[in-house]
C-alpha cells in the first residue's frame, strides 16, 4: 500500500514539473557564457568574502 501511495506521489510530481530539456533553466541566471559566469561568481562570492576585511580596516583607520 505504501509503495502504491509513494508512487502516485512521484507520478503526480513529476507530470506537473516544469523542467525542461536543457540544464540551467530553472536558476535565475543565465550558465551559457561560462566567463562570465566566473566573473560573476567571483564578484558575488569575493565581495562576501573581502567585506570583513574591508570593515575591519575601514574601523582601524578611524580617528
């Protein structure tokens, strides 16, 4: 009984998904030009990372 149950779950999940073919639709976006998206995450990910720094060196230098 439980397998029925887990498998009309699946099924109805799956016949009302929206994925389509090609990887990288569903991410708000877009992967095909991949410098770009290294630029991209590097500015995202490296401001998070510098932010500490630049914070840290911005109170030190107060007067």
């Amino acid at each position: 009984f439980l397998n029925v149950s887990v498998q009309r779950v699946t099924n109805t999940v799956l016949r009302k998904s929206q994925y389509k073919d090609n990887p990288g639709n569903n991410l708000p976006f877009s992967v095909d030009n991949k410098w770009r998206l290294l630029a991209m995450m590097c500015a995202f990910f490296g401001s998070g990372f510098a932010a500490p720094f630049f914070i840290v060196r911005h109170q030190l230098l107060k007067k």
